[in-house]
C-alpha cells in the first residue's frame, strides 16, 4: 500500500498566473559567497533566500531566479 506524501511546508505551495510572483524569505546560512539584492557578496554569516518565478501564459515559465538579502536590505529596500 503506498503511502501519500505530505507537503512538508505549506507556503512553498502556490499556483502562480500570469506575472510574476515569489516565495517568502526563508533564513539560510551562506556558507559560499553568494550575491545579495544589492549587488555586494556575503558569505559566513546569516541571510534570506527566496526564489522569484515569471510565468506567461498557460504553462510558460522561466525557471526561478533565487535571491539572496541581508535583514538589513530587507528592511530597507521593503518586501518586493
């Protein structure tokens, strides 16, 4: 008997139409260097990821583009 799957976070569910829409900030540790919303790089310490997806249409989508912030460019440049 198989058993069913749970979705194991439910806000990284959700049916995107057309335009362009994201997932939350979720809390990551940058343990590589990566290269935050406001063009300078971090690495070592504690920032938020989330990943942006476009969709046109039925069915066309580019695939996500993920985006690194500090707390303080969060706060500063607002959630968009």
């Amino acid at each position: 008997m198989k058993k069913k799957r749970a979705l194991t976070n439910r806000m990284d569910y959700s049916i995107i139409k057309n335009g362009v829409d994201c997932y939350p900030w979720t809390e990551h540790f940058a343990w590589w260097p990566v290269k935050t919303i406001t063009g300078l790089r971090a690495w070592g310490i504690k920032v938020y990821r989330r990943k942006v997806w476009i969709v046109w249409g039925t069915g066309f989508h580019m695939e996500p583009e993920i985006q690194y912030a500090t707390l303080f460019e969060i706060l500063d440049n607002g959630s968009d």
